[in-house]
C-alpha cells in the first residue's frame, strides 16, 4: 500500500488495444472516508486524493464501482476494512441527515447516526487512526447564537439528538478522536435532493407556480469543497501536534433564510423569483428547526484552518 506498486491500464491506439503494467506512487498517508457516495463525502474524498493522501471511501447502495461497499452496521466488515486498510485518518461522513426521516425512521437513525459511529470510534482507536466524526449545528436550539464548542448543546429534534448522542458514543470510545459541526450544506450534487439548498430548484424553475419559501429560520450554507479542505487541515494538523482533538465548529458566513437563497438561485439562473412567498412565520410542518444556530468558528480559525 506504501510506496510502488504496479498497476494495469489499457492503452488503445487505432487498430490496437494492449493491456501495459505501469509502477504507480501510492501515498504513504492514508485517509478513509465513509459516506463517501454522499455530497459531502465525495468532496472529502477528492480533496484528500488530490492533496498526496492515498484515499480510499466506502459506501453502501452507491459505492460500486469506485468505493469499497461496506455496511457500517455490520461491526465485522467495519473491522476488517479499517484493520487491512491501517488508516491514518477516518473522516466519517456517513449520516441520515434529513430531519423529518429521523423522526420518521428513528431506530435506523440511531443506529446509523449513534451505534455505528461508536463503533467506528473504537476501531480507530484500535489502530491508532485519528477520527474526525461530521456532526451538525442543529444540536444547538438556535436561541442564542453564535455557537462555541463549549456552549451546552440543546437539539430540538431528533435528528440534532442523534448527532449529539454520536458525539458521545465517538468521544467516549476515541478520547484522540475530533467532531466537526457544521451547517447546511451545497455544492457539485448528483441530484437536486442530495442538498437542502439544491433541492429547491424545483420550486425555483417552475414560476407559473407561486411557492411558500421559508423566511424565518437562518441559515448558512457552506461548500462542501471548504468542509474538504478543514478536514484535511485538521487532519494534517494532527499528524504533526496529537493535542488536536475534541470538538471544532466550521461555516460559511453568509446569513440566509431559504427564501433568500431561491431567490439567489433565481437570480444566477437568469429566473424570475416573483412567484416565491417569503413565509416570515415558524414552519408548523416537520420535525422543528433552531431559528439561528449559527456557529463561532474562531477555534479553527486561530489554528490557521479553514478558507471561505
């Protein structure tokens, strides 16, 4: 895994194809990813390949052929990838991280969000790999913010209480390990439903249509690609100095309610937005959301980590 290794490609040129052994450089630094089919995975997993770590994601339903398929809730085959692999860092992005799901499926949320990630902890630990567990700013109430990472969390749903049980679960059984609370997030999607931002496109589009557009709760949408680069930061940083640890808060810095950012989509697509309804009262619907549970980021800051 370390050093050289030789590597089959296929050269085709007109009227041939010839199977060539190539030596490749595999990097000595190694870098696991999990949810690495998600919008925020595939962001870490490039920018870790790109920055002379030598990579590797797993997913589940979408992981082939690119990434390894592994079931984070099968202990044994998180144990057997982690142990062959020998990561140096295990960036876990993995995570039901829509709200109203949570409350829906809430025993499969837990065991995904808090059981799994536990469990990751301490395979890491048993190999010596630093750990950096992806949670969320909803686990604060979003009543008094900006957020530090030692103000007392207080999630108001489900899904915020599951993200903060992981955090335990991964403290408790990786004291080396780091959590990275960050916001909602957009960047390159698959599909316009992998992003909470991306997804109202939709309403965006069809402006012969007016559409409710949430203009209370603030918002502040981060690029996956910055989230990337903090966590190869971070896990840099840790190689060189073990006291980088515990919990660390990153964000975009620009306030927005939903309905300012379809109307930004709008206006970036050449659209019009006079069919969107600024809706200015508390959503009603759903599992309930913090208002403004924006996070300081100074911690990260200071370190010299992180770029907008």
């Amino acid at each position: 895994m370390v050093g050289r290794e030789k590597e089959l490609s296929i050269h085709f040129v007109p009227g041939c194809c010839r199977l060539v052994e190539e030596e490749v450089n595999i990097p000595s630094r190694r870098a696991l990813v999990t949810g690495a089919t998600g919008l925020l995975g595939r962001a870490v997993y490039k920018e870790f390949q790109q920055n002379n770590w030598h990579a590797i994601g797993c997913g589940f339903r979408r992981a082939r052929p690119k990434f390894e398929q592994v079931n984070l809730l099968d202990s044994e085959a998180v144990h057997h990838i982690i142990h062959d692999f020998q990561p140096h860092v295990i960036v876990h992005c993995a995570a039901e991280r829509r709200p109203d799901v949570v409350e829906n499926q809430p025993d499969a949320a837990s065991q995904l969000n808090v059981d799994a990630s536990g469990n990751l902890a301490k395979e890491a630990a048993a190999v010596g790999a630093f750990l950096i567990y992806i949670s969320s700013d909803y686990v604060f109430d979003g009543t008094n913010p900006p957020y530090r990472e030692e103000d007392i969390p207080a999630p108001l749903n489900l899904y915020g209480k599951t993200k903060l049980e992981g955090e335990k679960a991964v403290l408790e059984n990786n004291l080396g390990a780091a959590v990275l609370r960050i916001p909602v997030l957009y960047g390159e999607v698959e599909k316009l439903e992998e992003s909470a931002v991306t997804v109202m496109f939709d309403k965006v589009q069809f402006s012969n249509k007016s559409a409710n557009m949430d203009h209370w709760q603030q918002r502040f949408p981060t690029h996956v690609k910055d989230v990337a680069t903090v966590c190869r930061q971070l896990a840099e940083k840790r190689m060189l100095d073990p006291s980088i640890k515990g919990t660390f808060h990153w964000s975009g810095n620009e306030q927005m309610t939903k309905y300012e950012m379809a109307c930004a989509i709008a206006d970036a697509f050449n659209l019009p937005s006079s069919h969107l309804r600024p809706i200015t009262d508390s959503p009603v619907l759903g599992a309930q959301r913090p208002r403004n549970a924006q996070l300081d980021c100074s911690k990260l800051e200071t370190l010299g980590i992180g770029q907008r």
